[in-house]
C-alpha cells in the first residue's frame, strides 16, 4: 500500500488526505445468513428492516429482499410453475447483502464516495449525507441489493443494524442468522450483469496498489 | 408520502362503463368508516339504491383495506370486498368476503387505501393500478382462462411482485358461486360473478410506496413484540394439541400443532416443528399446520412449508407435496390453502376406500385446490358440498335432472370417493354446463328454488348446518351457544365472526377462560364449556355484541378476524390474559389518531349499524327479528334427543334463545320487538342521517 493515495475508512477510523477517493479494504465482520428452506414467505424481515429503522412500511427499501422471490423465485416468471416461489417449488430465497469484501462494487461506484465502512460491524453503508441519489451504486450489485428511497431520495443498504439485525429478529421461522462475516461473493449467484463503470481516479488507486 | 400513518390517503374510483379514473381523499370522505368494510357499506349506502341487483351495473365492489394493512401488525393481510351479495336468497343484500393474500399490502405500497368499481366495461377489461399508474387494460386474450393462467400473464405485464386478483370461468359465466383469488390460494368468495358482470377480470397492483407509521418507531416495534407474543396458533388456540414440556396445559383439538417429532416432511431436508415453547417468537411459523390439523398425521411428509398473508407469522396456509398426483391424475405435485379451500374436494365424498384421513383423501384435497382454485368456484363454506352430498343421496339430482345429463356422471366414480369425480363435476359448476352444474353454481337458496325444494327441508335437517338466506353457520351454537346463535343471525351470508370461537376454543381449561371471561364481559357466566351450555345471561349478550363490534372493526382496520382479537395468550405469566386493547394501541400507533379501546369500538358500532340500516332499507322491513335474525330449526333439535342444556349437546331452547335476542337488542339499544336499531341509536352513533332516510321509508321502528 501506497501512502497517500487511499483512503480506507476502517474500523479503526484511519483516513488520511482528504481528496483521495475511498476505497473499503477492511472485511464486514458480521453477515445474516439465510435458509430458503425454512422461509415462510411472510415478509416480516422487510417490514421490521423498514419499520424499525426508517418508521414507515416499505418493501422497496428494505435491505433484505424477499418480495421479488416470493411468488416465482429467482428466475422469475418465465418459469411459471415449474421455479421457485410460491407458484414453484415453494421454495422463497431470501435475497441479503453479502458485505462484499474488498473491492466492494457499490463502493466502488459511487461517485461520492457515500458508501462508507462503519464500526462496529464493518458493514458496508451509505452514508446519506454524502449520498446525491444517483443510483450509480445500484448499477453496481450484482446482487441487486442496493435500494432508493424515494422519500429521501438517498440510497439504502443492509448495515446490519449495528450487529443486532432487526430482520433476524423478526423472521417467525428461524429462517435468518446473525453469523460471523465469510466471502459469500463466489456462491451466489449474480441477478444481473453490474453495468456501473468505476471511475478513472478510483481505477487509478487500484493500479497503485496492485503494482505489477 | 401520505400525511397520516396508517391509511395511503386515497380511494381510488374506476368507472367502467365510461372508463373514468378519480381518485379522492380517504380521510376527508370515510374518516368515520376507517377502511375495509367502513368504505365499502358507506359506499353502497349512498350510491347503490334499493332493489339493484348483484350483476346490474348499478351494483359495486368496493376492495377496501384499512390503516393497518401492510404494516408489520401481525395478521394485517385481509382484504375486504363489499358489494350486493349474489348467493344471498331471496334478494341481493350487502355482504363482504374476505381474501387474504398479498393484495391488501401491495394496495397500500401503491397509494390506496380501497378501489371503488362501479359500471360495466363494454369487453373484457383487466385493472392495471400501477402506483399512481391507473389503466383499464383489454383482457379479451384472458377472457376464458383460469386464474393461475390470468395471474401469470398479469404478473408478465406488471412483474412478478404485481398481486393480481382475478376471477376464473366461474365468475366469467356468472355463477354466483364463485370467487376472486390472489397470491395463489387467497380467495373471497361470492365476489367473482360480480367482476364478470362488469367484465372485469382481473385487478393486477404493484405499489414501490410506503405505509408511514406516525408514531415513534421504537414504540411501535415494542408494541409489535407485544402483540406477537399474544399470538397463538392459527384461530388464537393458544394452548398446544398435545404435550409439550414447556405447557401447563394442551387441548386435542387445538391447532397449534407442532410437536417434537411432527416434521416438514417434504421439506428438504425435512424441519422438525419442535416445541414451540411460546416466548420463543423465531418459532411462531412452525406452530400452525392445517393440513394436519384436517387432514390427520399423513399430511406431515408432504408438507412443504406453512403459507400465507403478508406480515402474519401464523401460517394458516399449507403447502402440500403430493408427488403421487402428478403421474395418477397429471396435476402439479404441489398444492396449498386452509380449512374449506384445502378440503374443497375432499368435502364433496361420503367415503373413500382407505378411510377420511388416508391417502385418497389427501388426493381428493389436491384434485379439489387443482380444479376449485383456478377456475374459480366457490363452496359457501362447505355449503357446496355438504348440499351436493344430500341432493345426490336423496335421489334429488336423480329427480330433478334429465337422465341423459344424470347418466354422464360417473356416479359410480363418486360413490366409490374417486377423486377423478371431481374433473367431471367442478369443470362444468364453472361453465355452467348442463341443469345440474348450473344449479349448484346458484347457491343453495336460489338452488333450492329452482328444484321446488321448500327451504323449510334444509332448515330442519341437522347434518346440513344450513342457517339462512341461502347460507350456512358459521361458527355458532356449536362453538358458543347462545352467543354463536346471535352471532349467526346478523349478517346476509354465512357469518364469517370468530372473535368468540377463537375464544371458547382456545384450548384454555373452562376454569381459566371464566377467570378471563369475567374481566372481559363481566361475569364467568359469560361463557360456557362447549356443549355443556347453561342458559341466557346478559353478559353473554355482552359478548355477543364485542364479538361482532371486533370482527367489524377488524374487516375495517385489516386485521384478521380469523386470529383476533387477543383477549387471551398462551402466556403463564400473564395468567393466559391478552390484551382487549390490542387493536387500539396499534391503531393509533400506526395513524397518529390516539383513539381508546371504548373510542374505536363505537366507531365499529357505527360500521356495524350502517350495515343494519343497509339490510333494513334493501329489504324494505324494519321486522328484523322474524324476517331476518331468524334461527333454522335445527338448532333445537338433537340427533339424540338429548335436551337442550344437557351435557353433550349443541341444542338450544326457543324460549331461552329468544330470550338471548331481546338481550341482544337491548345491549346494542335496539327495538326489541322488532330487531330494529331506534332513532336515538342511530343518532349516538353518528348516523342521523341514516335514520332520517330510513324514516321516509317507514323503517324505523
């Protein structure tokens, strides 16, 4: 690592110039883990995601998805019948954030460098006084995870509620678990193809560290 | 985002015969009626004149939900649809069903709090609402389809968290046994020839809104926690079927059934339910599985999973893998819903060659969910069938129907409880195919009327449990005797109240539910151990009236009537109390409106009596209480001819019952000679002028 350059909002709060783009280098120490086995549809893990924090109902901004899933599964409709979902095989994925380890897209795109590391979890989240509502870091997911609200016009995403996740709480089956963070990126299974590009300075910050 | 929590803040109004869309303001025009059924009486009070019949233009639907829908309350998922009633002999009268579902909540996510449809499309038309995106669609390619097929092409145009409400051919071809079905399973019956008289086929709802919760956040999630660990099983049994180390007390005949052992078997791998031991909310799911509960111990290796509503942790809905169906009658190998939609089929046999709970039965249940649920016929809680059974039995059908039609039945089929039967049978109830199928699909009084059966036969005959107006009971003597009784006698459909079944069945020893009964409705007398019923008190007249008040307020604010309320817990420590004020603390939670238990239920008394005026003013006679509250015969009757009050029997006393009556009235200050609410009723509770219209017509007491 090149001094200077990067500045990695860490857990230990380490930043050093302010100009420089951020990059998260620092793991997720905590991540909900889901068992499609167990989940009953009911939704009450989107709700509590929303009511708890943001004091209103809302699925779209709810930072575990299972409204997309719940009636066709993840490959939704084309596959009618024969899918996942409740007119499949019954079978509901719970969709989470993975907390991507480093370099983690959403961050990555965001042209504001909104998307920030935060103690004591280390989960990845938007700080929404930077956030302009672009919707760059949507584009980045390929797990479609990042959420727009609306109201605020800012992104969202899972922070995991400061370690005591309100989603695990609620789920009436025991389908969720608050587990200690592993590198679930290369297991699941991506929903699109990310199109956000990342920016030249940011790219340039890679090429830097990553020096042949 | 709205200005109030709770409600969306719009109604939204859709004429299809000139295809105009408004929307209005739900606060400034219904504040007084909440949501739900509130809406939808006030609409047909108003808009709706007497004598309209069920498929007139002139008739409406009004999908009506309520604040707390799509909230995180538990049990919030019920949609409530209030229209003329077709199966409602000898005239339409205004009546409500109910489906469950996701379609209450996506309503709200889209910004509407109730959808108003009125006219008649010149063609098939299908409802696009869209958040603020409102368009009548052309459904001329789904005209004919079933509703899975409606549902699928529907959620192709709108995505697949669109919750589309659609009718089948059952409702296309106007039967008046028919219902609207959303998220695969969540019907409301009788409302499906009403959509296909309009040509409506379907409603089709995607909301990317909110629901805002006024109140402060951290109070509502404690408030939240509260009232989920009220909850019991499905129907708030609160005490578990058999025993588990963590009860104090269990009951057989409760629902919540889950038991060390009891497993998910077509889960993979498969789920052990375990003990549920109640504070334990991560378990809530596990609790409930109705196709054990009405299918017996088989039904544990094909459940996949419970199903159900938005937000509710009681899953009432089952989902069965049966994978021999797929290969013995060429249908999907999954099937699920509850009570009367998961026994659809299997209702229609006597017997079946390995007995009510084998396998064939299971199958029949798959065959019946198969058939019923896409082609959307409806079975007027078991009416159908029970019906079905006695007109083939008795020779009727034989009777009534040309031999030709009567011989291209496979009687034998149905005697031997071949579930092929069904193939044959329900196919042509939906198309109207021949004078049996037709008949049936007419509801049992306009059925009975069309065969020149006197009504009298089916009000006397016990094993019919047929009650009035072309319905049956609903939860009455043979749940809560003389308050069930009363109960059954208010509404122009089946009942469709729990809120006090779900208590006297609650799995409670008698002892404990007088403790709570005493605190509620002010003496233990309140209630009785079922059938071991003691004569009339007012405070079971008390109960009566909170029974009906609830169930209103319920179909009104979006909680589930079929869970609520929560006046008893499965808590020890509580000394199994729950909370009689459950509604009202999360009401005014959730709009910002701070309204006490005694505040919102006089405004269900309101909702309650507007629906009264309605019957009254629809069937032109303020003589409620011989012409409408009226009690079939069998109810004072005994297969066994043990006497009313005796231990083991359900039968009532005329003399005792009509005492019930002139208490009931005299609780809810109406004329006791003739069941009418007075004037000053009317005035109390905000209706003057109500009763000023009923007066010009002569229709107060």
């Amino acid at each position: 690592m090149t001094g200077g350059l990067i500045i990695a909002f860490s857990a230990s709060g380490a930043k050093a110039a302010k100009e420089g783009p951020v990059i998260i280098m620092d793991q997720a120490e905590g991540l909900v883990i889901a068992d499609p086995t167990k989940c009953v549809g009911c939704r009450r893990c989107e709700l509590a995601c929303t009511e708890f924090n943001d004091g209103k109902a809302s699925p779209t901004i709810a930072r575990i998805k299972i409204s997309r899933n719940l009636n066709f599964g993840v490959n939704g409709i084309p596959t009618g019948q024969r899918g996942g979902g409740a007119w499949g095989n019954g079978l509901v994925i719970q969709d989470i954030c993975n907390q991507c380890p480093h370099p983690v897209p959403c961050a990555n795109a965001c042209p504001n460098d909104a998307i920030v590391v935060r103690p004591p979890t280390n989960a990845r989240v938007v700080d929404s006084k930077r956030c302009s509502g672009c919707k760059m870091c949507r584009r980045a997911c390929p797990w479609e995870m990042m959420s727009f609200d609306s109201g605020t016009n800012k992104a969202t995403k899972c922070f995991l509620c400061d370690g005591s996740p309100k989603c695990v709480e609620a789920c009436p089956s025991g389908a969720l678990t608050y587990a200690a963070w592993r590198d679930l990126t290369g297991k699941i299974p991506p929903r699109v193809a990310p199109t956000a590009i990342v920016a030249p300075e940011k790219a340039q910050t890679c090429n830097e560290c990553h020096k042949k | 985002m709205a200005k109030h929590g709770g409600w969306a803040g719009k109604v939204l109004r859709v004429d299809l015969s000139t295809g105009k869309i408004s929307t209005e303001d739900t606060l400034e025009k219904y504040r007084d009626y909440l949501g739900g059924t509130g809406i939808g009486y006030k609409v047909i009070w108003d808009e709706v004149q007497a004598g309209v019949k069920s498929f007139d233009p002139a008739n409406k639907i009004v999908y009506g939900v309520g604040p707390l829908a799509g909230t995180g309350a538990p049990c919030n998922g019920r949609t409530a649809i209030t229209t003329l009633w077709p199966t409602c002999w000898p005239k339409a009268l205004v009546a409500s069903g109910h489906m469950g579902g996701q379609f209450a909540a996506e309503l709200k996510y889209a910004g509407y709090d109730a959808i108003i449809i009125e006219g008649r499309a010149d063609r098939p038309v299908w409802l696009s609402v869209w958040d603020e995106k409102v368009e009548i669609k052309d459904a001329r390619q789904l005209w004919g389809q079933g509703i899975r097929r409606t549902t699928i092409e529907i959620n192709q145009q709108m995505g697949p968290e669109a919750s589309v409400a659609a009718i089948g051919q059952a409702g296309e071809n106007l039967a008046p046994m028919s219902v609207v079905m959303n998220s695969y399973s969540h019907s409301a019956g009788g409302v499906g020839g009403v959509m296909g008289s309009k040509n409506l086929k379907a409603i089709g709802v995607r909301g990317t809104g909110s629901v805002r919760i006024a109140g402060n956040k951290e109070e509502w999630e404690k408030l939240i926690k509260l009232h989920l660990s009220l909850l019991g099983a499905n129907n708030q049994h609160v005490v578990p079927s058999n025993p588990q180390p963590w009860a104090e007390h269990y009951n057989a005949g409760s629902r919540w059934m889950a038991s060390a052992g009891r497993r998910w078997g077509a889960a993979n791998p498969s789920i052990d339910t375990g003990a549920c031991e109640p504070h334990n909310l991560n378990r809530i799911a596990y609790r409930t599985n109705n196709a054990a509960y009405f299918l017996g111990d088989k039904a544990w290796q094909h459940t996949v999973r419970g199903n159900g509503c938005t937000a509710c942790p009681i899953r009432c809905h089952t989902m069965l893998k049966v994978p021999a169906v797929s290969a013995k009658y060429g249908i999907p190998e999954l099937g699920q819903n509850t009570c009367v939609g998961l026994l659809f089929g299997r209702a229609f046999f006597k017997s079946f060659p390995d007995g009510p709970k084998g396998q064939t039965a299971i199958e029949a249940c798959m065959v019946g969910m198969y058939l019923a649920d896409d082609l959307g016929v409806w079975d007027n809680y078991g009416q159908l069938q029970r019906d079905f059974q006695a007109l083939y039995y008795n020779g009727i059908f034989k009777r009534k129907v040309a031999e030709k039609e009567f011989n291209s039945y496979s009687w034998n089929k149905y005697e031997q409880g071949d579930p092929t039967f069904l193939f044959e049978l329900l196919p042509r109830i939906a198309n109207k195919e021949g004078e049996l199928a037709t008949a049936l699909g007419l509801g049992t009084g306009h059925l009975l009327e069309r065969w020149g059966i006197p009504e009298q036969e089916w009000l006397e005959n016990h094993d019919l449990l047929y009650w009035k107006l072309g319905h049956p009971k609903h939860h009455s003597n043979e749940d809560a005797g003389q308050c069930g009784v009363i109960i059954n006698t208010q509404y122009n459909r089946d009942a469709q109240c729990h809120s006090h079944s779900n208590f006297t069945r609650n799995g409670l020893p008698i002892e404990v539910q007088k403790r709570l009964a005493a605190e509620l409705w002010g003496s233990p007398d309140a209630v009785d151990a079922v059938a071991a019923f003691t004569p009339m008190n007012a405070h079971k007249a008390k109960m009566a009236k909170w029974s009906l008040l609830r169930k209103e307020l319920h179909d009104c604010l979006s909680l589930c009537n079929w869970m609520g309320p929560w006046v008893a817990s499965p808590l020890k420590e509580r000394e199994y109390r729950g909370d009689d004020s459950i509604e009202s603390l999360l009401y005014s939670l959730a709009t910002g409106d701070k309204k006490s238990r005694q505040e919102l239920d006089t405004i269900a008394e309101r909702i309650f009596l507007l629906h009264r005026a309605l019957t009254i003013r629809d069937m032109g006679a303020k003589d409620m209480r011989t012409k409408h509250d009226t009690i079939p015969d069998w109810v004072f009757t005994d297969p066994k001819d043990k006497a009313a009050f005796s231990k083991g029997t359900i039968r009532m006393d005329k003399e005792d019952i009509k005492l019930a009556m002139d208490m009931f009235y005299e609780e809810m200050a109406w004329d006791k000679e003739t069941g009418s609410p007075t004037k000053a009723t009317y005035r109390r509770l905000g209706l003057g002028t109500v009763a000023d219209e009923l007066a010009k017509r002569g229709l107060l007491p």
